[in-house]
C-alpha cells in the first residue's frame, strides 16, 4: 500500500490501494454482529442508567435531527454536524460492555479470525508503518507507547514488536486475561482514564476509541497530560462528515451504538482538537470503501431516499469514475474513515 502525501497546513494521506467490505466484513457474519449487539445493549444499558450530554466536539446544546438506533437517540450539533448519542452509558457501564457482551466476544474471538489475513495486510502492517514512519519523523527520541482500548489479539501480537520502543503498555485493555498473560512484558493499567494520570508515556495510540469515549475532552486533556512536550497521539474514528453517512445516515450499518456514540464531522473534531492544546500534524480520510458501501445500499434498496446526483452516479457512471471519486473524497477529507496524528505542544 503506497501512500501518496499532500503537503499543506496539514498532511493528507491518499491511499491507491484496492479492496472490498466483505474482505472486512463478511456479510452474514457482520449481521451477526449487529444482531447480537442489538440483543446485548438491552442487558447492559437501561435507560435509567443514561445521562444527557451536549455535543461532545463544540460542547452545542442546540440540535437539528435525531433518529433511534438499537434503542439509542442520535443527535446531530446545529453547530459543528457532529452525530453523537444522548442520553449515554457511563465509562464503566462501557467498559463492562466491551468486556463481558455477547457481542464483543463474538467480534474478538470469531469475527476478526473469519478476516485475519486481510485486517493483518489492510489495516495492521500499514498501521504500524504509518507509526514507525511518523516516530521517526517526529519524535525519533521517543522508547514508551501505549494502546488504549486494545479489542483485536491479532493487533497486539504486532503490537508487541512495534519499533523504536523499549516499553510498551495497553491502558483498560478488552482482551482477555489469558491472552494478556502470553506477553508479561507489557504493563497493563486498567480501570478508565482515572486510573491513566500517573503515566508518562511518549506515544499513545487511540485507534477507534474515540468513538465510544463518554467524555473526549477528558479523554484528551488527560491523554495531554500523560504526554511530554513533542509527544504523540495516533488515532482513527467513523466520521459522519464521510460521504457514505452523510448519504445513508440512519440506514448505514456503521453506525453502530456503542461502539460508535461519536461520530465527529471533520469541522467538529478539528474544533475540539483546538480546543484541547493539540497541534494536528495529520488529518486525512484516506478510506476506501465509501463509494463501495453507497453502490451496495442502492442496489439493495434499503431505501429510496436518495438525491438524483448520488443515483446517478452510481447507476450511470463506471468503476473508473467510481473509483476518481473516491479519490476525491479522500483528498478532500469527504471520507468517512479518519486517521489523524496529534501532537502536544513544545
């Protein structure tokens, strides 16, 4: 997978690879998932346990469209367009979740093994050179890294060989005692983000997890904190600025509670990075699938709610144009998978 970088105010990625959804999620089991999680969330999350929020990027009580999704209320800021959930489950009734559900086992334990070989060469392996590449670059100084919110055996066991670090650590980790046990030499703090303050750690990795944090701006300003001056933060997220959410909203499978109570627009999170005391040295949304996800919901009629220039497109113009198009969108940060490179302030 080769990269190809836009230089500006910040860096775009735009990646020419080529694969499928079902290479991710193959479609009979990915409907599992969304069934279970459906019959999971009524055992975890009573909606006497909710607390109402405002929008977690700009912090907007004012709201323009809602919808219900497995018994969850989405909101879109008036402000910033970011989607997010209110009323929302507290930090340890998620963690529970993502630890004990039905759902999450089924995701770990049977899922990511159907996909293990393309997660490993589309997700994994780039992952770990964006970082070792972007270390280098950056902070070539840095020997401490931590994963937050570590869910995929498969990933910690590249994890464990990430290059340039001496010491390693995985904050409230979802794996399971047994397998956290087969690699002693990385340290484990679980607990929350209370339990994080004390750490002092060069480089931390949010991959997806600020997606279904109950507070990012804590999550952030307690991420700064564990930083040094120079340190980095990687992550990746859903954003609903993306064009396939933008154009199935309440129909797209990927929005999914909660996994997904935040789902930032662009200016939203570009918002609350500011906000927050972060320099962004990367945003992009080098996705690859939003043209894709489009084409099959059309074809499959889940709804007849599209504008006359979506359908056009997809019915009337070929692979070649699809596939220009989708280029576009990842230049233009119009996908809806984000990946972003924060840095704390020298």
């Amino acid at each position: 997978m080769q990269p190809k970088i836009n230089r500006g105010v910040m860096h775009k990625i735009i990646f020419l690879d080529e694969f499928h959804e079902v290479d991710l999620k193959p479609s009979d089991a990915f409907q599992r998932f969304l069934d279970l999680t459906e019959r999971s969330i009524l055992d975890f999350f009573p909606n006497n346990s909710l607390q109402e929020c405002s929008c977690p990027a700009c912090g907007s009580q004012e709201t323009l469209s809602q919808f219900i999704k497995f018994g969850f209320r989405y909101l879109e800021c008036a402000s910033c367009s970011t989607l997010y959930v209110s009323p929302r489950p507290s930090e340890s009734a998620i963690i529970r979740y993502f630890t004990e559900s039905k759902a999450e086992h089924f995701w770990r334990d049977e899922f990511i093994q159907m996909t293990a070989d393309q997660r490993n060469k589309k997700i994994f392996l780039p992952r770990l050179q964006w970082i070792e590449e972007s270390i280098l670059e950056y902070f070539p100084q840095a020997i401490s890294l931590a994963d937050a919110y570590t869910k995929q055996p498969l990933y910690l066991e590249k994890l464990v060989n990430a290059k340039p670090f001496s010491q390693k650590v995985l904050l409230q980790s979802f794996l399971s005692q047994e397998i956290l046990q087969t690699y002693p030499e990385i340290k484990l703090i679980m607990g929350g983000i209370s339990q994080w303050k004390e750490v002092k750690i060069d480089v931390i990795l949010l991959f997806d997890g600020i997606g279904f944090a109950p507070d990012v701006r804590s999550l952030f300003q307690t991420v700064s904190n564990m930083l040094p001056p120079g340190g980095l933060c990687f992550l990746t997220t859903t954003l609903s600025s993306g064009f396939d959410l933008q154009v199935l909203w309440d129909k797209s499978r990927n929005i999914i509670p909660p996994l997904r109570l935040n789902l930032f627009s662009e200016a939203g999170l570009l918002q609350l990075i500011n906000q927050t005391g972060f320099e962004c040295i990367e945003f992009s949304t080098p996705g690859i699938l939003d043209v894709e996800i489009v084409t099959k919901a059309i074809q499959s009629k889940v709804s007849t709610d599209f504008s006359r220039f979506v359908s056009y497109l997809i019915k009337h113009k070929d692979e070649k144009t699809h596939r220009l198009f989708q280029e576009f969108l990842q230049a233009s940060r119009l996908s809806s998978y984000g990946r972003l490179l924060l840095r704390k302030p020298r």
